[in-house]
C-alpha cells in the first residue's frame, strides 16, 4: 500500500512538537502530566485494553480488577515516562556523567564480554528503557548494531535513527541484514536483539511467562555458529526518571559449556528464563501493550488424529 508523504509528514511535524513541548518542559513536570494522563488511559481509553487485560490475565492467573487496574496504570506512566527520557536523554546525559544514570551491578562482567575479541550478542525485551540501553552502551565506548524493523513513516524513521546513532549504535535493517550480521561476527562486534519479538508460525516455541510464546532461531544460531557469548540484559528505571539500573541476569559463554548451549531450542528456552528474571524486578515496567503470545500451530499428526476422530 503506497503511503501518503503529506500525511508522513503531518504526523513527524506533530512528533516533533510533542518533543520540543516535552524537552521544554523539566522532567519533573513530564512526570506530574503523565500520572494524570496514565490515569486516564488506563481506565477510560479503550487503546489497546484487551490485549493488555488479555496478557495479564494469562500471566497473572486471579489478579483482581482493581490490581489489573493499578497495573494498567503503572505501565502507562512507565511508557509514557520512557518518551519523556528518550526526549531528554541527548542533552543531559553525556560521557562525562553517564555515572550519574546508570548503575552498573556487573560492570566487571559487561566490560569483559564487550572489549574481548570474540563478539557478542546482547539479548534484552521491551521491558525498561531499552532504547536508552544502546544510547548508553555508545556512550561507554564499546558501539553496538541493533537489528530492527524501519518505521512505516519514513520522515519518523529518520529521526528516531538519529537519536539512536547519537551515542554511537548502529541500526541495521531487519530485511536483507544476513550478511551485514555475518560481517559483524567475524569482526568480533557487538550485536543487539529485541527477544520477545512473535516469530511466527514456523519459529522456536518455548514458555515465556509460563505460555507458548513463538522466538526468533537467529538469536541462538548467532551464538551456536560463531561462538559468540550471550550477554541477557535489561535496562530498569529506580527511584526516579532517567536514573537506571544497567544488568545482566545471565550469559552464555564458550567458555563455560552447559545443556543449554547445546542446541538451538535449549538456548532460546535459557534466555527467556533470563528475561522472566529481569521482567519480575518491576512487571510494571514491561509492554503489556504488545501481542507476545499466540496460538501455537497445530501438529500434523494431531491434525490428522482429530479429523480421524
């Protein structure tokens, strides 16, 4: 379907000013206007309502209305607060005070990994502030490519990319990224992965969250044929905006063999588990927004049992 340029263009305008409102205002304030506005969404706009309901139901097997309520709630402040920071990020945080940002629980690990000369491939979720995590990884000099899927509006497209590249991450289209990837391995760099992306019908099935979630094969072939180390990491926000905790719940290494390194379904079953860890530090903080789960196809032999039956 061929896209309208003016109506691109009309909706980059609006974004534009919605930053410069925002980047004008102290994010104090940002954060006193989202509460009453997450409040408001959360309970009486119905944007994207049952499926938020719908994935807390499942993960949250006899949450209350008024818990569902408060979650809803919670995640909405989070979301919005995440723009606001995005929003605000390029002028305050620098690499003179990146410190005063973010907190490294396992920085001795996280530096090894990167600096070494074998690459690495950083595994994290739509949980925190994800994109600040690559502005970051730039700003402590250790550059990062992260695979993603361009934005429908082109002029929107530009722009989030070069807020992306500000800190020295690289974007690399999802289409056609085969042999950019394979260059990036054999080089020894660092690549970044959103995991919790639906892979269709034909991907690797595993639990997430305790239900049939469909993940990517790439993310643990990258490892299994490079020798890559896994680094599973998460971005949290702590007592206030753009303060953050920077971690890792878990990394699979070459160097430490284990059964979860031995094939591709035991590595993708590993670093869900990894992700459940740093989801269940603050569920508020994941997108519950996002269709994650879906109905598992059908076998063949069960089919043909059924229509048998």
């Amino acid at each position: 379907m061929k896209r309208n340029r003016t109506l691109d263009w009309l909706g980059y305008l609006g974004l534009r000013v919605i930053i410069a409102l925002v980047q004008a205002t102290s994010l104090e304030n940002c954060q006193r206007w989202i509460r009453m506005l997450a409040w408001w969404l959360a309970h009486y706009v119905p944007l994207r309502r049952s499926v938020t309901d719908e994935n807390l139901q499942m993960v949250f097997p006899g949450i209350t209305d008024a818990q569902q309520g408060a979650m809803r709630e919670a995640m909405w402040e989070h979301l919005l607060l995440m723009v606001c920071e995005i929003a605000h990020a390029p002028r305050k945080i620098h690499r003179s005070n990146w410190r005063d940002h973010f907190y490294l629980p396992h920085k001795d690990v996280m530096v090894r990994s990167l600096m070494c000369e074998r690459p690495t491939i950083l595994v994290t979720g739509h949980f925190g502030n994800f994109e600040l995590a690559g502005f970051a990884t730039g700003l402590f000099g250790v550059p990062s490519t992260t695979i993603a899927r361009p934005l429908d509006n082109p002029f929107v497209h530009q722009y989030i990319t070069h807020f992306r590249s500000l800190g020295g991450q690289h974007m690399l289209d999802k289409e056609g990224s085969a042999v950019p990837v394979q260059q990036i391995l054999e080089e020894g760099g660092a690549l970044a992965l959103l995991a919790d992306q639906h892979a269709g019908p034909k991907g690797c099935w595993t639990d997430f969250l305790g239900h049939p979630a469909s993940c990517h094969k790439a993310l643990a072939l990258f490892v299994l044929t490079s020798g890559a180390e896994m680094l599973v990491s998460y971005n949290r926000r702590l007592d206030r905006p753009l303060r953050f905790e920077l971690g890792l719940t878990g990394v699979a290494s070459p160097d430490q063999p284990g059964e979860h390194l031995a094939s591709v379904k035991s590595l993708t079953v590993w670093y869900n588990r990894r992700l459940e860890q740093a989801i269940r530090l603050a569920p508020e903080q994941y997108w519950w927004v996002h269709r994650r789960w879906r109905e598992p196809p059908v076998k063949k032999s069960s089919a043909k049992a059924a229509e048998a039956a």
